[in-house]
C-alpha cells in the first residue's frame, strides 16, 4: 500500500490553522507563562516527586502528557518552562496533515 504524501494543500491548512491559534491566543505565544495545573500541579509534581509524579493522578485523571511535559521542562533553564508548555500544546493542538507520520 503506498503512503500518502504530505500535498501543497494539507500543508496550507496546518499553516492556517497554526495561525488561527496564534490570532486567537497571541499573548501565550510572545509571552508565556503557567497556567492552571501547568504550573502548581504538574511542574511543583515534577519537582518534588520527580519520576513519580507521572503516576498520581488529579482530579481523577491520569495526566501523562503534562506531566512528561513538566518532567522534560525541568531539565532547562526555568525560565523556558512556560515557553515549552505553550509549544508543546501548540502542537497538540494544530493537526499534522496527512501524510507526515
């Protein structure tokens, strides 16, 4: 089975919807910082529970992905950690297009 490949248009859409997020939320780009459980849940879990931390849950839920968030934030410069926050749910939230495992 052939593998799809990344089109001119796919590419466009993901770029569109990357802007679309940066119009809506301009500020968390340019100027990050914690937010919620970002920062006195999953990076105060990362810094004084280390590794464990990714097993508690909150609010009933298992957050994995914060939580390897905080984790890897830690190894930077502390300053970065909400800049790093921000990227990595930029990515969440805007789609790969088709094609680009």
């Amino acid at each position: 089975m052939p593998r799809p490949t990344v089109t001119r248009t796919s590419l466009v859409a993901v770029l569109v919807a990357a802007l679309v997020v940066f119009l809506r939320f301009p500020d968390a780009l340019v100027h990050p910082q914690l937010f919620a459980e970002g920062g006195y849940v999953f990076f105060a879990g990362a810094y004084t529970d280390g590794l464990s931390s990714v097993l508690k849950p909150y609010a009933g839920y298992l957050h994995f992905v914060p939580r390897l968030v905080a984790l890897g934030a830690m190894e930077i410069d502390p300053k970065w950690t909400p800049a790093i926050y921000n990227v990595f749910a930029f990515l969440v939230e805007v789609p790969l297009p088709p094609g680009a495992e």
